[in-house]
C-alpha cells in the first residue's frame, strides 16, 4: 500500500510550529483578521454601487408668503403660462404694466421687499439669481414699490412697468420679480442666523420687430432602461426647435404590454428649456412591472402647443454584474495567496530555526515520491 507522506507530516509540523511558538500563532492570526478586514472593507464599498445612493429627503417648510400675477394679456387668455409668468413679445420701444399681489400667510405682521433679478435657463431648469444681479432686462424695469409691510393675513398689489428700449436688440430675455423676507433665526445650540424667504413670478420676453417667435418642440429617443436600483424606467429626449423658451409638463402611457396588459398614466417630470436647447425626462415605473415588450406614448404639453410621440420599448431581466462577481474573485484570490504564502513561509522559519534530527516529534520527508508502509 503506498500513499504519500507530504500532507499528514506537513500538517503535523505546521501543527507544532504553531502551538510551540506563540509569536508565530499572533502573526497567523494577524494575517487573518488582516484579510477578513480586507474583505469586509471591499464588501462595504460595494455596497453603495449595487443598492445605489440613498438621498436625504427633508420635509418641505409651511409657506410664509406668496406672489402671484394678476394681469394676464387678452391675446394669451387661452395660455395657461400666461396665468403664471410674464410673458410677452415686445417691440422696441414698447411698454408693458402687470400687477402682482404679494400676500402674507402668517399670523404675525411681516415686511416683504421685492426687486427684479436676472435668470437663467440650464440643465432643464428656470434658475433665477438671488443677488440682485443686474442684466440687460433688469434695467427696463421698474417697481411701484420696493417693499410692502402687512398685517396679518394681508395683502398688496404692485406694479410691475417693462420699458424697452428702441435700440434694443431681437432675442429672448428672462428674469424673475422676487418677493423676499429677511428675518433673524437662532440653531439649537442658540447661534443667530439670518433666514432668507424667497419666491417669485417668472419673466419670459420675446424681443424684435414683427410678431412673436414660432413656439415648437419635438420628442425622440424613447426607451426603456433600469435604474441603478435595477427598476425599470423610461428615458426620452425633448428638443425645444422654436424661438421661445418652452416649459413642459406630460404623461406617459404604456399600452400592449404582455399579455395585452396596459399601464398609466404617469406624470413627467417638469422641464424648461430655451430655444436651441435639449433635456432627457425619466419616469420611473413600478417594480412589479412585467417583463417584455411594451408601447410607449407621451404627450408633451407646453401653454398651447401640444406634442405626441410613441415607441417600441423592451423590459428585460437585470443582467448579471460581472465586474461585481470580477472584483470579489481578484480579492478571495488575493486573501488565498496570502495564506499559502504565511504558511510556506512559517515551515521555512522552522525548518532553519529547529533541527529537524534531534525532536523525535518530526519526521524527515522521504526523498523519493512515495514509501512503503509496513
């Protein structure tokens, strides 16, 4: 019967040089933890990247005050952005008057100070200064008044007066009126603080010679995709291809899902893009939503211009994370090699360090492959 020595008599000495030498059984338990401490950090900053960043979410405070327009141009009566913002098309030379009323919604008296601001339009988004930074519209208006104190529950009206001039230039423009409160606040730990209140009327103006700019948008690049949670949504693209600034709200349809199943309406979010500009929208769906092929339909509206598209769009199953699975297999390998290497290199140590001849507890390896067991 023949069988080889190496394992049993290898284990033995191992076995030995870790009960007899203590130091060398802190350094193995060392290495130990030392690699489970590396898996678990790995573990740890994975992660995030599978269940995907958590984000704070903060109630919204109760509303102080508010502004509203309270004008609206005959000729844009059937608009409904014209109930909310300041829009106009302008001539050179023209002038142009729109009331807004500022009401206090507390039980305490308040002091409100209102003043024009520049904006912008970017990243999808409406974004107005909140410096009383000056722009070229900013220097066409004028307020009939630059603060109003009410009482409680009270309200005023002020007039807003656009002047532009005759040698001003065709483009679109965009500002905002701000209606602000300026109040002084204290942390819990009793640190003073100044707390600023803000909110405000949109200004949107179309300038030149003529009539107003063509309003027009488009929507492409319907999808369907997951999130980084794994939950299905869909992505598309709006373009806005007119001369005006456009603010869009819609609502997604699935139709002819599997099995003839049907989905919807879901509300889209809120994009404001200026001419020339473009935005993707995502809406995201439940995560019970079937598997397969849908029919996806969005409408888009903006004021008065309407806009439909439709696309054939797919949900598929999460594919595997193969980089995931990569990146645990590199460290379990890492953690293996560090072991083995701890372990040949605690023999070596005794084998220099002991002679094997004189300790009848270790058996010398046989030079050939195999011996014969009597």
């Amino acid at each position: 019967m023949y069988r080889s020595l190496f394992p049993a008599r290898a284990g033995r000495a191992l076995l030995r040089v870790l009960t007899s030498r203590p130091g060398i059984v802190r350094r193995f338990l060392g290495a130990f933890l030392l690699a489970a401490a590396v898996l678990t950090v790995a573990a740890a900053a994975l992660t995030p990247a599978l269940a995907g960043s958590a984000q704070a979410v903060t109630k919204p405070t109760p509303p102080v005050f508010g502004i509203r327009l309270v004008d609206v141009p005959v000729d844009a009566a059937n608009n409904p952005r014209a109930y909310r913002y300041i829009i106009d098309h302008l001539n050179p030379g023209a002038t142009i008057h729109r009331r807004v009323q500022v009401a206090n919604l507390t039980p305490w008296a308040a002091r409100i100070t209102l003043y024009p601001d520049a904006a912008s339009i970017r990243g999808g988004s409406f974004v107005g200064d909140t410096g009383e930074a000056r722009s070229y519209l900013t220097t066409w208006i004028t307020l009939s008044r630059p603060s109003v104190s009410l009482a409680p529950h009270a309200r005023a009206m002020v007039t807003v007066t656009i002047r532009v001039p005759r040698t001003a230039s065709t483009g679109n423009l965009y500002g905002v009126i701000w209606a602000q409160e300026t109040s002084l606040g204290k942390t819990s730990k009793g640190v003073n603080i100044l707390e600023v209140n803000r909110v405000g009327v949109r200004i949107y103006l179309n300038v030149g010679p003529g009539g107003p700019s063509p309003v027009n948008f488009d929507i492409t690049s319907i999808r369907g995709t997951r999130s980084a949670r794994g939950q299905f949504m869909v992505v598309a693209q709006v373009n806005n291809t007119g001369g005006q600034a456009i603010d869009t709200v819609g609502t997604l349809k699935l139709t002819n899902g599997p099995g003839g199943l049907s989905a919807g309406p879901y509300k889209e979010q809120a994009v404001t893009l200026a001419p020339g500009q473009s935005q993707p929208i995502t809406v995201m769906l439940n995560k019970q939503m079937p598997q397969g092929s849908w029919r996806a339909t969005i409408d888009e509206t903006s004021g008065i211009t309407q806009r439909s598209a439709q696309a054939t769009i797919d949900f598929y199953p999460v594919p595997p994370n193969r980089h995931l699975y990569l990146i645990l297999a590199i460290i379990l390998l890492i953690v293996l090699l560090l072991l083995a290497g701890l372990a040949v290199w605690l023999i070596r140590r005794n084998r220099r360090s002991s002679p094997t001849t004189s300790d009848p507890d270790l058996i010398p390896f046989p030079t050939g492959k195999h011996s014969r067991i009597p």
